[in-house]
C-alpha cells in the first residue's frame, strides 16, 4: 500500500485521533458517532476485535506517516529486539530521522520534515543523509546544513514549537538536536494501544 497523501484531518476525524498529535486537524468537525442516513444512529454495532486492532495500527501507521510495508517490516524487527515488543515498535518509529527532524521542530509535521530531509538539508553527524527511515542511534547529532539553518520556514518552524520531549537535548543556537536515550513510554502519545499492534500482525 502507498503512502497517504491526502488530508490529514480525514484521517484523524476517521480515526477519531490527531495524527499530528496537536488536534488542530480536528477544527472542521469530528467524525460521527453513528453511520450516515437517516437511520445511521439506529445501527450502532460493537467493533469487533480485529476492528480495533486495526484502527490501533492506523492510527500508528498514519501518526508516523510510513507506508504500510515500512511498518510492517518495524513490527517484525521490533519483535527480535529484548525488551517488550510494542514499546520496542515506539521506539524505532521515533528514532527515524524525518520524526527526530520534526521533533526537534525545524518542521511542523512529519511530512514537512520528510521533505526537509529528502532534498537535502538535514545532517547526521556533520554528514548529509536524504534517506527519512534513516535510523538515528542514541548519541547522534542530527542538524541543518550550514546554508540552510536560516531557511524561513525552518524559523518560523522553531519559532511555532511550544513542546519538546525529554528523550532529545537541544542546541537552539547551532539548530541542533541529539538523541540521548530511548524514549520512556510515558513521555510518548497515551492514545495508541501498541499491545493491539502486535496483536494484529501476530494474527495475520
């Protein structure tokens, strides 16, 4: 399956979660509680397992903007990792480059920072790297090329930023970010099941 690029806010009001963790998608309405026409609100039906499994693995999935295949494949190397599979899932997601791009704020999405990424301005230890699954290890600087760190977007991107995690240390005035650890579970989104993750690839 293709990555999606279509509106963010039809994803969220689908899902009934901000895949870009900031809820600002959710301005042009929620979705519904009940189906459409006009009996829609007399077929309310129970999800059924495998329903909520998938709409966890959505809501992941789109969060992380990744293609289906891509996530698919973390699945099955988090589950050759110590430690418990689904944060182990967690922890590889946050560690590709374009969402240490957009954690670090020099973006304002995750697809923004792909794109930031792709053509060419980010580095990883003073090298440039244009691959966004690129995988950022514990200790690496990721920044801007020099002639870049003054691009407008990226300001007014910084300038946007209000929150920051705790797993990442910033250099505000060289537009720098580290890694430093893994992330705890608790200092990533409450609103995703990864247990229901794993429940669902493990069955298919």
């Amino acid at each position: 399956m293709a990555r999606y690029t279509g509106p963010n806010n039809k994803q969220s009001r689908r899902l009934n979660f901000s895949v870009l963790e900031s809820g600002v998608e959710f301005a042009k309405g929620k979705k519904r509680a009940y189906g459409p026409g006009q009996h829609g609100a007399d077929r309310k039906r129970k999800p059924s397992n495998y329903n909520v499994q998938l709409t966890e693995k959505q809501k992941a999935r789109f969060m992380y903007q990744i293609s289906e295949k891509q996530f698919k494949k973390l699945v099955e190397e988090s589950g050759k990792m110590k430690g418990v599979h689904g944060e182990n899932l967690l922890f590889l997601l946050e560690s590709r480059l374009d969402n240490i791009v957009y954690r670090a704020g020099f973006a304002t999405t995750r697809r923004g920072a792909r794109q930031l990424v792709n053509h060419g301005h980010v580095t990883v230890n003073g090298k440039k790297v244009d691959i966004p699954s690129y995988r950022v290890k514990i200790n690496d600087v990721v920044s801007l090329k020099e002639d870049d760190k003054n691009l407008k977007v990226i300001n007014e991107s910084l300038e946007r930023k209000a929150k920051r995690v705790d797993f990442i240390s910033y250099n505000d005035s060289k537009k720098e970010a580290t890694l430093i650890r893994k992330p705890e579970r608790s200092e990533l989104t409450a609103d995703i099941n990864e247990a229901l993750i794993v429940e669902f690839y493990s069955r298919v």
